[in-house]
C-alpha cells in the first residue's frame, strides 16, 4: 500500500530561505515530508526534473463581484485564472458584489456562492463604511480576513467611503478584537479639485487623468490614516501603493512601532503611464500608473525588503466599461491581473533584475500568510497545506487574449512576453491546473 497520495520528486523547492532539490510527500491535503529523497511510495507522483516547485500565490487583493456583478467576474472564472497563475489562495474585497460585505449576511451569501464554485482556497474581506461600525465585530466573528476602507470614493454607489471620523471610529473598533484595516488611501480633496480643474480645462489626455491623481494624493492620505492607526492601536495595510515615496512612510511608521504593512501590485511594477496612452482604458487603474523611474524605485524597494506584499488587484469589468476614447475620466478604473502576478515577478524581477526567487516567495506566499494570521499556508514545510505551483522558469510564451480564464478576455499584459510559465498548480493536495488545464471538477 502506497505511504502518501501524492509526491512531488525532482523538482528545486523554492522556499523564502533558500532553493534546492527535494521531494515533497503529500497525504490528507498536508505536506508531510520533504526530503533530498523519499524512498516510500505514493498513489500519484509527479516528476518535477527542470521545474521550481513555489508555494502557492496567495494574492490578498482581487474583486470577483459575485453575488451581484457576475457579469463583471465571477468565483468560478476569477478562481480558475488565479489556478492558472500559480495562486491557490486569494482575499476578495467587499465592495463590488451586490451586496457588500458589510454584514455577515453579505458575507455569509458570498461565502456559500465561493465554497460551490471556486477551485482555490477562498478568504474575505469585510468592509468598513460609515453605517456599519457596529457590524465589524460580528464580521470578524464569521470569519473575515480583516476590512477594507476606502479614504476617497470607491465608484460604487452602495459601497460608501469612509470619512475621518468613521476612520477613526472604525479603527478603534478593530483594534478592540485585534484585527487589521486595509485602506485605500488616496486623498478625495486632492483628487476631486484636481479632476474638476482638468476637466473644465478641456484637458482629458491619458497624462492629465494621472496629474490628477498624484503621488502626493497617496502621501497625504497614508500620512492621514497612520495617524490614526498610531491613536487607535489598529494594525494598518496600506494597499496597491504605486510609489516607494508611499512605501517609505510606512517603513518609518514601523521603526516608531506602528504595526503596519504596504502592499504594492504587479502593474505598478510593469507598465508605466506610457501603456495608459497606448493601450488605454485596459491600464487605467487607481492610483493610476507612474512613469518609469517610479516603477525602478519600487523595484529597488521590493528587493530591499520594504514592500511586505505584492498581490493583483484584479478590478475586472466588461469590455464596454473599459473603452476610453479623448477623456481618460471615463470608463472604468481596474486592470485585469490575476493571471499574471507570477508571470510578472518572474519575468521583471527574477530574470530581468536579478530579484531572488525566495524575495518572490516572500511577498507572495510567506508574508501574507504571517500577517493575516492563516495557520498552514504560505510555506513549503512539513505540516503546512499542500498549496503548490510548479514552474518551468526558462520557458517564454507570449500571452494571448484566448489564454485568459477571466470571464473578459482583456487584460494591459495581452502581447507580452513572459518568461517563466506556471505548469501545475496544487490546492490542498489536489491537482487543480495542469499543463493548460483545469482539471478539478471534470
């Protein structure tokens, strides 16, 4: 009788610590042993000789829109791409499905939509708005990975954004059950007077939208929110930073004690505010794209340990809602990602700036695991889920619109050419993409 359900033998095991060849024993959806040699059998091995074996991306910000917006993107199509790109966890935001998640009703409906239809592990972010202060803790009781606020509007309608007092409220509430606030920071005075002044002025181009939403917008508002999170005692994330200047206030946040963390996202690290001219409404995003020296710095940033996490911010909608033509106001703000965070840090970090592949297991994997508390993800480790993606890092192929598991095929990154492309991806010990193909529920 074979020892284990699975092993994973040959491959280099990629781990935040170091790379090496092993084999990975997996039984009951758990590493149980990983070992220069497993001489014991399994019901299914794999050969992973000339691949990387990564734990699985967990990418702690995405949008799916169901229940509510499945037109948008759903749990089965968002799911299925994550696979595809190596990640076996996310964090879906509150907002975009209809209703939020701002109760546990909400989230209950949400909850029970993602357990039928997803083929990766499901987490949930509950949301912080001005009428549901009271609400967070019974939240956070079912289960909640943390909530979501939003400083400026979040450009739907039932999904209000939180003013300083419901901020400061809100984050006291938080601390009270240990929990954690992830903000939207960017300032709505800046940002509003900043869009009217263009806008009246006939000045529309693709450059103008991003004036309008500038650095400094990210600044005054992190600034903000770090004050309050140094009142409250409230542990603080800082999401889709597009500047090392917004990393750089909360690592000195931190140095004073503050318990903070800052994500950035894999559009900030590979397109640039020239993709926005040339491709579009595809690339337009908030905080919108910087220029290149911006996305080096955050490089530089990322490879110095100040950037705790990277994740996608796939901010999905139909192609109609993307199509901007002289006013690039209109149209719908959110890049299509999910599918290539690990195409993008492989492709940018590892082969093209000699970024290590333990740094990418680190802020993929490693460090959203510790920070949001989830017990057995995150690490190639004995005792730890079988969450797996194995990677042929040599091979190229250049991503086509037919290639993409989103329910709209459209993404900034269709045309170019990654190098480093995910083969099998493994959720709880069961093979749920493989060469090409979602394999679970077949």
């Amino acid at each position: 009788m074979s020892t284990f359900d699975l092993i994973i033998r040959n491959g280099q095991v990629v781990t935040a610590e170091s790379t090496a060849q092993a084999d990975i024993a997996i039984k009951d959806g758990k590493i149980q042993k990983v070992a220069a040699t497993i001489e014991e059998t399994a019901v299914k091995e794999i050969d992973a000789k000339g691949l990387h074996v990564f734990p699985g991306v967990i990418d702690t910000h995405v949008h799916f829109n169901e229940p509510g917006r499945s037109e948008w993107e759903g749990l089965a199509t968002g799911s299925r791409s994550l696979a595809k790109g190596g990640a076996t966890s996310f964090f879906d935001m509150p907002l975009n499905s209809t209703p939020p998640v701002i109760n546990k009703e909400n989230l209950q409906a949400k909850s029970d939509l993602a357990d039928e239809k997803s083929v990766v592990n499901p987490f949930y972010w509950g949301g912080l708005v001005p009428e549901n202060i009271d609400k967070l803790k019974e939240l956070d009781e079912n289960g909640v990975i943390g909530f979501k606020a939003f400083m400026s509007p979040s450009g739907i309608e039932d999904f209000n954004n939180a003013d300083d007092e419901t901020l400061y409220k809100g984050m006291k509430e938080i601390a009270s059950f240990n929990s954690i606030l992830a903000v939207h920071a960017e300032s709505t005075v800046i940002c509003d007077q900043l869009a009217t002044e263009k806008i009246a002025q006939g000045k529309t181009s693709a450059r103008d939208f991003v004036e309008s939403r500038p650095i400094i917008s990210e600044i005054e508002a992190v600034r903000r929110v770090i004050s309050y999170a140094e009142a409250t005692g409230c542990k603080l994330h800082v999401v889709h930073a597009s500047s090392r200047k917004v990393t750089d206030l909360i690592n000195e946040a931190k140095k004073r004690g503050v318990d903070a963390s800052v994500e950035t996202c894999a559009h900030y690290l590979a397109l640039t505010v020239k993709d926005l001219e040339e491709k579009g409404g595809l690339a337009k995003c908030a905080p919108p794209l910087r220029d290149s020296e911006e996305v080096e710095q955050l490089w530089v940033a990322l490879a110095n340990g100040e950037i705790d996490m990277i994740a996608s911010d796939h901010s999905p909608a139909p192609a109609d809602m993307k199509t901007v033509t002289d006013n690039f106001f209109e149209g719908w703000g959110g890049i299509s990602g999910a599918q290539s965070t690990l195409n993008v840090l492989l492709t940018e970090g590892y082969h093209k700036r000699n970024l290590p592949l333990e740094k990418i297991v680190e802020v993929t994997a490693v460090n959203p695991a510790k920070r949001f508390g989830l017990e057995g993800k995150g690490s190639l480790a004995e005792g730890f889920d079988a969450d797996i993606t194995l990677v042929n890092l040599d091979e190229s192929f250049e991503l086509k619109a037919e290639d993409l598991l989103y329910r709209h095929q459209h993404s900034p990154y269709v045309g170019k050419t990654f190098k480093g492309n995910v083969k099998t991806t493994i959720v709880n010990g069961e093979v749920v993409y493989d060469h090409g193909e979602i394999v679970v529920g077949k």
